[in-house]
C-alpha cells in the first residue's frame, strides 16, 4: 500500500463520489477551512459544499493537497501569525 493513496472499499459510502479508483486518504479534505482551497466547491450562503469536489480523492490528490498545505502553511511562516480556535484569543 503507498502512503500517497489508498482504497477503503469497506466503507458503507464507497465510492462515494462515484469513482471505483478514489483515494480515500483524504476522506475529510484537510482544505475545507480554506475559502480559497483550490477545489471545485460551490458556496450555499456561508455554507461550503464540496459534495462535487474530487480534487482530494483523484490520482493527483496527494500532490495537491501537499502543496495546498505547503502554501498555507509557508504564509503562516512569513507573516508570523498563528491561527487560533478561538475567536476571543486572538
């Protein structure tokens, strides 16, 4: 098995969006709390909806993640600034 990608075909939801070969690494796309995660997510209101979304369940989704993270991580870097959970420390 490759740590780059894996099947879970056991799952009661495989495939679940509607592929026979998807990487299921990132079951929960670490990208959802970024607005501009490079997905194909439409916007209902405040509300993100990734449900059309296989950028993190293709052949590429390792990579892309990867690099997504290494963007938003490398900005966190340069200016300094942590994220905070809650709203009152920051």
């Amino acid at each position: 098995m490759s740590y780059k990608h894996f099947i879970n075909d056991k799952c009661e939801y495989f495939p679940c969006h509607g592929f026979a070969e998807q990487n299921c690494l990132f079951c929960y796309c670490p990208l959802y709390f970024f607005r501009d995660c490079g997905g194909d997510a439409k916007w209902k209101g405040n509300v993100k909806d990734c449900s059309e979304c296989t950028k993190n369940h293709d052949e590429n989704s390792y990579q892309f993640i990867m690099e997504r993270l290494g963007k938003a991580f490398g900005n966190l870097k340069e200016n300094g600034e942590m994220l905070t959970l809650d709203r009152k420390n920051k």
